[in-house]
C-alpha cells in the first residue's frame, strides 16, 4: 500500500466510514486527500495520531528538511542569545523580577505587558541570572510555536504547508531576534500555536475536556501579551464558524472558557492598562516612536493598505519580499474561500476568516487609539498569520514544484538573515563584550563617588551588569534629575529614559549643569547608551564605545 499501513489496520468489525478510510488508503490512480490519517479507536471515532501520520507520510528528504530547519533556528537563536548583551527592555524586565515575587508581581503592574514572563524569570532568577538562562524561556518558546504550528497545519493542509510555515517562522530573521530577548512575544506565540492544536482536536473529537485545555491556553494567551488580543477575537469567531453538529457539552465549556477569558481582561485593564491611560509613557510613545502605528491627519486612508504591507515587511524583512508574501497571502485567503485549497470547504472558509480577521481587527484597534498597528515586534502575531497563508499557498502548488521552492528557500536562507530591518540596537553595538569593557573603563577612569550622567535605559544596562538585584524606583516626576548608586560606586543622576538625537542630550547636559551649578567649561562624566548613543562619534580607540560613549564633557 501507498503509506505502508497494513490492510488490517481497519478490520471488518472497525466502525470507520469508507469516507474516513479513504484518508489512510487513497485509491490507486486517485490524489492523496490533505488531511492527516486518523487511527479507528475502539468505540469507531477516528482519532488524529501525529505520530503515525508522520511515520506514514513522511519521506526521508522531508524529514531532512525539518531537522535541517528546526537545528539552524535553534543554533542561530543560541548564537545571539550568548554573545548580545540584555538590551533595555530586557534588563528592565530582569530586574524587577530579582525581588522576593510580591515585588516582582507589583513591578510587573507598572510595565505595559502582562506578568506571566516576569513571574516565570522570578523563578528562573532564583536558579541563575546569567543572560542565557534568563532568555531561556522565551528562546525555547520561540523555537516550539514554529513545531506546534507545523503540526496543526499539517493536519488541516498538509506536509507541504506545514513545512513552508516551519521554515517561514523559524528561519524569519525577526523572529530569531525576538526569540534571543527576554521578551514577551514568543511565549505568547507559543500558546497560541497550542492554543489552535488542541482546538482543532476538540473541534473533530468532540471532546469538552480538549475545549477546556483550549481555554486554559487561551487564558495563558491573555496574560503572557497583549498582542495576541487580536487573535483571541478572531479564534471566538473561528470557533464559532466550526461549532456545527458539537455537542453541548463542547459548546458550555468553550463558552465558559471565553467568559472568563473576558474577566482576564477586565483584570488586567483595572489594574494594570488603566494605569497608563493618559500618562507620559502612553503620549511618548503615541507620539513619539509608535507614532507611524496609528493613524495621522492626511493619511488616514492609506493607513490600513500602508500599515498592512508594514506586517509583511516586518516578516519577510525587506520591502520586495513583503509586497510578494501579502500577494501570495491573498491568493492564499482566495484559495481558502473559493474552496480550491484541498481543504474541505467549510473547514477553509472558516480558516480564511481566522487569517484576515486579526489584521481587521488590529485597524480597528489602531483606529481607535488602543492598541499600535505597524511593522513591528507588537504587532508580530500578525506576521504569524501572514505565514500560514503563504504556506497554504505553498502547498496548493504542484509537488515538484513546491519542493523545489522549498529547498530553494532553505539554500538562500543565508541571504535572508542578512536582510533584517529591525528597530533594536545595531549588530555593531549588541555584543555583550562591549558592555563588559565599558564597565572596565569606568573602574579605571571613573572614581567612586562622581556625578554621572546618563539616561535611565543606559542606568537600567549597566545596573544588571553591576550585579544589582532589584529595580531601582525612580520619581514619576522628570523636570528635575535624580540620582541613584550604580554598582555602589557612581551617582548616575538620570531624569529621561531615552535619548535620540543628539540636540536633546545637549539639552538635557545644559539642564544637568544648571541643576547642579556647574558652569559650561566644568568637566562632567556622560553615559550615552541604551537604545541608541547619539552624544557625538565612537572613540574607534575605544571599540565598546561603539555600545556606551564614555567621556567628560567639557573635557573632549
């Protein structure tokens, strides 16, 4: 037989439909059906076994090709994870985890992200604190969800497109970086992938207990992101597209599920989101870096075409390979609702709402001042979607040629890491080398007791490489600089957390020497890191200058 299964796997007395046998023993001359294989149970329901289906279906070049893929995202991820060193955000998110876990909880509050990952780092800290084992978690995370994903979408299109989605999400160099950070996003992405798994079990074996596990993901969903909160909405309506001939009993429990999912929510929004309504956080970023992800007067038309070409961008990342992933992404939704996917029809045009529902519902929330819609990292789960519709599209191709594409693909990865457009710290001023140096420097050029300037992303670097165990609290007021004890030896006085040109560090310098008394020509140490060191040119004497100028102003 085509698949190698003997014929008395579905013996006379196995109650499985001529229709399901099908699925594991395609008639001569006809095309293998898409769906997995489903094993006959006792009671005569067929029951999805990946296991089997992957032993049956599976060739040796595929097999190849997954290892090939999920071994060079694994090393790539280890790579960046061990030589950068933890960037702003991500020291940030160390430190107010290192308290006692009440301290971390509370800290976790005053961020913009749900507290699932800094609990998880507390506990991770209480074991090591070294950059590797706090990004452990989401680097695994980031390495899984691209597997989950292949798995599910195996079973609903086929080998083809669930090794076209493996490649696309762990080989997109985006998600490599985001994997490498102590952040968010990848963990959030891993429950997702799990999340649509087991749906898809509960929804063909209509099993309340698998909807339950469903919920319980989707609750992890909610709390370890807020950019999934797209996908939430459109899984409700995904669900409810595929509910046809469920039990009740299926329907109670995922209606129960989305009830509390909605108290989730409300949760987070009385104690933590309603915190930053209104505040200097929320207009800094609406009108400062994240000002391009929502919608401005003159360009309120073109946002949703522009901004959407902006997800696909992000994935790929770089413009041409964008603008051809959103193609290959509509013909792929096309396909789904037309019922030419090789996806039965009901299942397809549910799925194509699953994929174009988020990037609605994210134009919306971005219309509405909510939440940002652009090509970046908060917005990442849309690039998740955009690859499952390439994918199918990639599986609706002639086998040839998909495997040729494919294996093209694999062979030019090398170019494609190369073109990644991110809006992090340069590779150039990202090693992990160059912080340790700089805090050399400072040792020997720096005496103890000295004011410093610095900005308060740079503080927040150095103070975990300082071995600080916990966030320092700063004032919530910043008309005035104030100071706190770096590594027990420097007064840093900080008053902004970031800044980005170099006439607003002149400002904030003239502001320092009036606040302080000093006159123009007196000496003054300045820090100038974090996300970008814009206070003059590196020393090239000095290559971790590259990372964090150090220097006396007044004395250059």
């Amino acid at each position: 037989l085509r698949h190698g299964i003997c014929s008395k796997s579905v013996g006379a007395g196995s109650e499985v439909s001529q229709k399901s046998a099908q699925y594991v023993f395609p008639l001569s001359g006809q095309r293998a059906n898409r769906r997995p294989e489903f094993a006959p149970t006792a009671g005569g329901r067929a029951q999805y076994n990946p296991i089997l289906q992957m032993k049956r279906d599976f060739d040796r070049w595929a097999i190849i090709f997954v290892i090939a893929v999920v071994v060079a995202g694994l090393a790539l991820r280890l790579r960046l994870a061990l030589l950068t060193y933890l960037n702003p955000d991500e020291a940030l998110h160390a430190l107010l985890a290192f308290g006692t876990l009440r301290e971390t909880i509370r800290n976790s509050i005053g961020v913009t992200h749900p507290p699932l990952l800094a609990v998880i780092t507390h506990f991770v800290s209480r074991i090591s604190r070294t950059e590797l084992a706090l990004r452990l978690v989401p680097l695994m995370a980031g390495c899984l969800f691209p597997l989950l994903l292949f798995v599910w979408l195996r079973r609903l299109a086929g080998s083809i497109a669930a090794m076209a989605v493996l490649f696309l999400l762990t080989l997109a160099p985006n998600t490599i970086i985001l994997s490498a950070q102590l952040r968010s996003y990848t963990l959030a992405l891993l429950f997702l992938s799990a999340s649509l798994l087991v749906l898809e079990e509960a929804l063909e074996s209509g099993r309340w207990r698998m909807m339950a596990l469903y919920s319980v993901l989707l609750w992890l969903c909610i709390v370890s992101d807020y950019s999934v909160a797209w996908f939430v909405g459109a899984a409700g309506v995904y669900v409810l597209l595929r509910f046809r001939g469920s039990s009740a009993a299926v329907k109670a429990t995922w209606f129960a599920g989305q009830l509390a999912g909605l108290g989730l929510y409300g949760l987070l929004f009385r104690f933590q989101v309603r915190r930053y309504r209104g505040s200097n956080t929320e207009r800094e970023a609406v009108t400062g870096w994240l000002r391009q992800a929502f919608p401005q007067a003159g360009h309120m038309l073109v946002f949703p075409f522009k901004n959407t070409l902006a997800q696909f961008d992000y994935l790929m990342p770089w413009a041409p390979l964008g603008g051809l992933a959103f193609v290959l992404f509509a013909a792929a939704v096309w396909l789904l609702w037309s019922g030419r996917a090789g996806i039965e029809r009901s299942k397809a045009r549910a799925l194509a709402v699953l994929l174009v529902l988020p990037f609605l519902l994210g134009i919306a929330g971005a219309y509405a001042q909510q939440f940002p819609y652009g090509g970046s990292r908060h917005t990442i789960a849309m690039g998740l979607f955009g690859a499952i519709g390439i994918a199918i599209f990639v599986g609706t191709l002639p086998r040839p040629a998909a495997l040729l594409l494919l294996w093209g693909m694999l062979l030019l990865s090398p170019l494609w890491l190369r073109m990644r457009d991110y809006d992090g710290i340069a590779a150039d001023r990202n090693q992990k080398l160059q912080i340790l140096q700089c805090l050399d420097y400072m040792r020997a050029h720096i005496p103890p007791d000295t004011l410093v300037l610095a900005e308060r992303d740079t503080f927040n670097v150095l103070a975990y490489y300082e071995g600080h165990d916990k966030l320092l609290e700063w004032p919530g007021e910043t008309r005035y600089f104030s100071e706190k004890l770096l590594g027990g030896r420097w007064r840093i006085a900080t008053r902004d957390y970031s800044y980005s040109t170099e006439d607003q560090y002149a400002a904030a310098l003239a502001a320092f020497r009036r606040q302080y008394g000093l006159g123009e020509r007196d000496p003054v140490w300045v820090l100038d890191g974090g996300w970008s060191a814009v206070y003059g040119p590196p020393d090239e004497k000095l290559p971790f200058t590259r990372a964090v100028r150090v220097f006396q102003a007044g004395a250059r």
